[in-house]
C-alpha cells in the first residue's frame, strides 16, 4: 500500500510494479491541488490541466470508432490523487489487474482502516505528520508486516523503516547463510523520540547526518504546525524548530543547519522534489522493499539518506544512546 503518492514514493511504485509487485493506493487529496504541491512522473504539472495519457487512451477505447478526436480527449475529472493514479499504474503492468483504490484520508485510514493495513506486508508513506506515522508502523509492524517513510526535499532525500521483528538470510558471495534475526530492532516511535544529540555512532560521534538533521526539522515542524513547510512558512519555521532544537537538543543549537537563513532555505525547498533524487532513493528503497518481502540479503536498518550534492547515499541507525 502507497499513502500519499509523491515524487519519490512513485518511483518505488513504478520499480516495484514493473517487478510484478502489486500496488493498492491510499491517497485521498484533492486532484489537482495535490498534484501541483507534489507532482511526480506519474502524474507531472500537466496533469493539473489535462487528463494523464493513459487515461486519455483509456477514454478513446471506450468511445465509437466514429467518435470525434475532441470527444476522445474530453477531460477525465478526479476527485482524488488516488482516482487519478489507478490509470496510469494499471497501465505500467497489466498481468497485474486493477490498482485497488483505498479512498480514505490518513486520520480516517487510522481510525477506521486498521483491518486493511494489516492485510499488506509493505506500506511506503510520504507527507504524512509523525504520530500518524507512528501509529501505522505500529499496526503494519505489530501485524508482522514491514512501514516505509520515504519524502526527498530539493537536493536531499530520507527514510525512516520499521521492519519490526525481522530475520534475513545473509549473503557471501552467492551462497546465502542461516537466517539471522535483525538487530538493534528499534521501532518508529522510539527512532522519532531520540533526540538529535544523542543520534551519533562511532563514524558520526558529534552530531547524525545533516540528512536525517534535515528531516527531523521538517517531520517536527510537521508535527508542531500540521503542515509541510514552504516558502511562505519560512520565518515560522526557523522560529519553532530553533526553539525545539535548543529545548530538545541544545548542544546543536550552534550547528549550521539550525541557523535562521539555512532553516529558511530549507523551508523554501522542503516540497521540492527534484527528479534524479526521487529516482535514486526511489530505487534504493526498491530493493529495500524487495529484500524485506524475499529476506534474502542484510537490509537497511533503519533509515537510508542521499545527499544530491555529494552523490552519496548510507545507512544510519537512530537509537537511543546507552551510554546515558
């Protein structure tokens, strides 16, 4: 199950569907407005004026062959960024059948739609608040299943992962070993509750990634305020995570990325999801998926980060510091 399809969480879609992993999709926002806040490949910023190709194509099979070109082109009208996908994923692999459309919003999906997620054994999330986060990873990961959440914002992209009690069989060469157990296992909620300081390992002993720095101010402005932030929130935003960070983790209340000009940069490119990052995470998270369905192989445990700027790409595990 897809919820809330953006940028990158379409192209772990698109990989997975391709490979004949069927999708059902969540995404219950308005169409177009959502679309133009987090257009994807899917469906790019045409898809705000114009019916997607597919459904176009879908259109003109429907109508007599006598019909009209501008009646074969008249506009398909959506209600959902759901409604506006089942075409155009059905049309990507069609040995896999009708998209399943889960119409219901996140707070809905919770509240009312526990039975549904434990039915699937991947759930991929983006956009979504934090404590909605926590609470599927709880009824996906309680239920034996395994929660993504994956969001790129400009040149940058993260996701946190809760497989919960999850075994692989590890890899040498092409010989695969006796199943091993995944360890530390650390569920979403705590991942979200360490606090920034005390996020470090031995190769990052002073501070965590900026990468996951980044989203962590993002998530917990998210939080905080109940939206993503842009342009327009930029001064709100510095103001509430500079607080947050000197309440929560004052000893990088200093550090670059907590500055009121760079948390205003950020602001500004926290829903721009540029296309070469979503199309590395996306295929990164891809075989993630795919090594958590299959567990053949080490995954990812628990967050996997991509710095645009550096081409760079690495695992970093968020867990409480014991040492404490």
């Amino acid at each position: 199950m897809y919820i809330n399809v953006t940028g990158v969480s379409s192209e772990i879609l698109k990989n997975l569907v391709l490979a004949g992993v069927k999708a059902s999709i969540c995404d219950a926002r308005p169409f177009p407005d959502a679309v133009r806040d987090t257009p994807s490949f899917l469906l790019p910023p045409a898809a705000t004026t114009t019916t997607t190709i597919a459904a176009r194509t879908n259109l003109a099979a429907k109508k007599d062959i006598n019909s009209s070109e501008e009646q074969a082109t008249k506009k398909v009208k959506y209600e959902t960024v759901g409604e506006a996908l089942k075409p155009v994923v059905e049309d990507l692999n069609l040995l896999l059948g009708p998209c399943e459309i889960v119409n219901l919003t996140v707070a809905d999906l919770i509240a009312n739609g526990r039975d549904q997620l434990m039915e699937f054994p991947i759930v991929v999330a983006s956009r979504i608040v934090p404590q909605e986060a926590i609470q599927i990873s709880k009824i996906v990961a309680g239920a034996g299943n395994k929660f993504f959440m994956a969001d790129c914002f400009g040149l940058c992209g993260a996701s946190a992962m809760d497989l919960g009690e999850h075994s692989f069989r590890p890899e040498m060469g092409k010989k695969l070993l006796d199943p091993i157990s995944l360890t530390p296992q650390i569920p979403l909620e705590t991942m979200i509750s360490v606090p920034l300081q005390d996020a470090v390992n031995r190769f990052h002993k002073k501070h965590p990634p900026t990468g996951w720095m980044k989203y962590r101010a993002i998530l917990e402005y998210c939080q905080l305020s109940g939206a993503w932030p842009t342009t327009d929130k930029a001064d709100d935003f510095a103001g509430k995570i500079q607080t947050w960070i000197q309440n929560t983790s004052p000893t990088l209340a200093d550090h670059e990325v907590f500055q009121a000009n760079s948390l205003k940069t950020l602001a500004t490119v926290a829903t721009a999801e540029v296309a070469p990052i979503c199309a590395v995470l996306g295929g990164i998270l891809g075989n993630e998926v795919i090594k958590a369905i299959s567990g053949k192989g080490e995954p990812a445990n628990n967050t996997i980060l991509f710095d645009g700027e550096t081409c760079k790409a690495w695992t970093f595990c968020v867990r409480p510091n014991e040492t404490k």
